[in-house]
C-alpha cells in the first residue's frame, strides 16, 4: 500500500520505516494542504496531525484512498461525512497523554495564580520587585471542570492533591466515580459561578462550539482564572477579551486558540486572494487576546511530551499495520 505521512518528524520517519515493512512510505514535513495532490495521488492511506485539514477537497483528490489515520485524539480536522460517503476508515489514538494534558493544564493554573511568568519576565529587565505579583493559593479553592473524561478524571486527581474543592460539568454522570474522587456533578451555570479556576477538557463538535459564550460568560465568578488544553472553538473569543476586559477574569491559559491555524499562516494571509473578512476578524482578535499581560499562551504543545508523542506514534503505527491485515482499530464514525 502507498501511505502518505504528513508532518512528519525526522524520529517518526525512523519509527514508521522500523515497524511497516513492505510497504511504500511517502513522508512529508508539511501540513497536507501545503503538499501538492499530484504528490500523494495514489495514497490509499494518509497520516497527519491535527494541523492538516483533511477535507472534502482532499478526500475527493485522492481515489485511492482507504484509510486517514489522525496522529490524534480529536477529528475535527477531518471530514467524516466525506469520508463516510467515499468509504474511507477514520481511526484515531483515542487515549495518550491523559495525565499529560492534566500536568500542562496545571502547570498553566499554577502560572497564573502565583505569577511566575509575570516575575520571570520582570527579572529578564533586572527588576525584583514584588507590587502586583501577589498571588492566591490553591488550597480551599473550588475548580471547575468542563468535560470529565480522561484527561478530566486526572485533573480531579491533582486538584484533590493540592486540597482544592471539585466541581464537574458533564453530559454523563458516575456516582461512583464522584463518591470516589470526592466531587460534586452541577449544571454549567453553577460551574461558572462557584468556580475560581475553571479548566476546559471537551472534544470539540457542534455541540460545544462556543460552549462558553457571550451570554453565560457573564455568570464566571469575577476573579476567576480560565483554562483551556482542549479546543480553541469550544469559548467565543470575543467573549473572551470581553471578559477580560471587565476584569471578570483574572487571567487565562490556553493551549489552543479559536482559528490558532491562522496564526501559523499569517504570514501567506496578506497575499492569499481568498482570506475572508472571518479570517481577518478572528486573526485580529487573537492578537488581541494574546496581548494581554494577564493571558499566558502556550502554542498547542500540551500533549507534547516524550512519553506521550512516543504512544501516539506506536499507536499510529498499530492502527495502520491492522488495517492492512483487514481489521479495523480505533475507528471513529461520522
């Protein structure tokens, strides 16, 4: 089979040629949209991270194709309608770095609430002094999180470690695990008004776009921090910089920004005949937020750490080697 591997580290490509024998690999270190058609044509299996929007149009390129074989958990880069209707598998890596999302998303609490990042940049112009760095302890203080799945169920671990109070939205309810791990299942308005930190762990899907938004925004206990390891498109970011603006919230961390895509491309939008007036507004209002002294931004590496790209990759590998034997692992269905 001709498989196709988009961004594509130099490690990945010796991890990839050491596993699938008798097969032709074609790697590129490119997103797959800066990769032109004519070059993976005869693809019956491609592979890419979560920054290749594999859509309708590549799908449609590539006849040949059987498999799409995301180096992720979320699919919302990938059109699984046209991939149902063209009778191409979808798999994906459905658990990797559940504690490793978890620590990121701490790391970012424990940023912004003792405000190293503030200090760390103060020392750079040899300045040591301490007005407005005041922090606040963990200790006592409620969290919120939004989603409660994997990555969910190991930031309850952690906040119960540092003595914080657990607070959960989530379409799903498990007494047990509640009993368990000591937290309390509310509605999301409620989440918004108790919590002091409020973390952001939902896959992103038409259901959770802009599941915080201009409207329940307002309800965020002022003083309260924000973070989101998730998705950039599950909060309005208009909403956003409203809120911070209004001092509702103290600070943010992300992870992921809404149209975070457009920033690595920024540099083509100036000249690219089709940027829209959607593009534009949503570029600016990313600079905008990341501006702000109190948002601290990491550029989508949450998962990234050895051990997790590690069991990406292996699982990767395994979800391909099973479909060439003719079973399917870790489908994902439209």
């Amino acid at each position: 089979m001709n498989i196709a591997i988009f961004e594509a580290k130099p490690w990945e490509q010796e991890m990839f040629k050491k596993e699938i024998k008798n097969q032709k690999l074609l790697f590129f270190k490119e997103t797959i949209q800066d990769v032109p058609f004519k070059k993976y044509q005869d693809a019956n299996i491609i592979s890419s991270f979560i920054t290749s929007k594999i859509d309708a149009k590549v799908i449609k390129a590539l006849p040949k194709l059987k498999l799409i074989a995301t180096r992720s958990t979320g699919f919302d880069h990938i059109d699984l309608k046209e991939a149902k209707n063209k009778k191409v598998k979808v798999v994906n890596v459905p658990t990797y770095g559940e504690n490793t999302v978890a620590e990121h998303a701490f790391a970012l609490i424990l940023n912004l609430s003792r405000n190293v990042f503030k200090s760390y940049l103060r020392g750079l112009k040899k300045d040591y002094s301490i007005e407005g760095l005041k922090g606040f302890d963990l200790q006592d203080k409620t969290i919120g999180i939004i989603g409660c799945g994997h990555i969910g169920l190991h930031m309850i671990r952690i906040a119960r470690g540092f003595g914080m109070k657990v607070l959960v939205y989530d379409i799903n309810y498990d007494k047990f695990l509640s009993e368990t791990l000591d937290f309390k299942y509310v509605n999301l308005n409620e989440l918004l008004k108790k919590s002091d930190v409020i973390s952001m762990h939902l896959p992103y899907c038409q259901a959770t776009h802009h599941i915080i938004n201009k409207k329940n925004i307002r309800l965020i206990k002022p003083g309260s921090i924000l973070i989101n390891t998730a998705r950039g498109g599950l909060i309005d970011t208009g909403a956003l910089i409203w809120a911070l603006d209004k001092k509702i919230l103290r600070g943010v961390g992300l992870d992921v920004l809404e149209g975070e895509n457009l920033l690595l491309e920024e540099h083509h939008l100036a000249t690219r005949e089709k940027a829209n007036s959607k593009e534009m507004a949503t570029l600016i209002k990313d600079h905008k937020l990341l501006a702000k002294d109190n948002v601290l931004y990491t550029p989508h590496i949450a998962f990234y750490s050895q051990e997790a790209v590690d069991r990406i990759t292996k699982t990767t590998i395994e979800n391909i080697k099973s479909f060439i034997k003719g079973k399917v692992e870790n489908e994902v269905k439209a």
